[in-house]
C-alpha cells in the first residue's frame, strides 16, 4: 500500500477568493493517481473547480510519517 502527500493551494470564494494551502495524503498506486484523487476530493468536498487548484507538490510518505488518521488505521487495517 502507496501513500502519497500531495501539497498545493485552492481558491476559495466565488470571486477572488483567497489562496488556501492544503495538505492531503491519499493512498495510490503512482503520483498521477494521487493527484487525480486530490482533484476529486476537493471538488466534492469544496466545490473547487480543478482550474481552481494548483498542486505544488507530490511525495510518496513512509507508513511510519503517515499524519492522517484515518489513513493510519487503513494501514493497520491491511497489516
């Protein structure tokens, strides 16, 4: 099991909407898949449209670093 950080900023608002930054780890097979799985979690979660989100970048984590915790208990779920 592949995990990946993916880094970058969305617009938020309607109209010049600030920059926020954003930090996601996403279980994936390669960097393509993460990223993709970024693009749809953001726009379902905030409506962000994929023009609207600039990823800078990608980084395969260790399952030792892993932060998020649901994504912890998916791997121990596995092990």
């Amino acid at each position: 099991m592949k995990v990946h950080r993916v880094e970058g900023r969305f617009r938020m608002g309607k109209r010049k909407g600030e920059w926020q930054r954003f930090s996601k780890e996403v279980i994936s097979d390669t960097e393509e898949d993460a990223i993709e799985k970024v693009y749809s979690l953001l726009g379902s979660k905030h409506r962000v449209k994929r023009t609207n989100i600039k990823i800078y970048d990608t980084e395969k984590v260790d399952e030792e670093e892993v932060e998020d915790h649901m994504i912890q208990d998916r791997i121990e779920m596995e092990d």
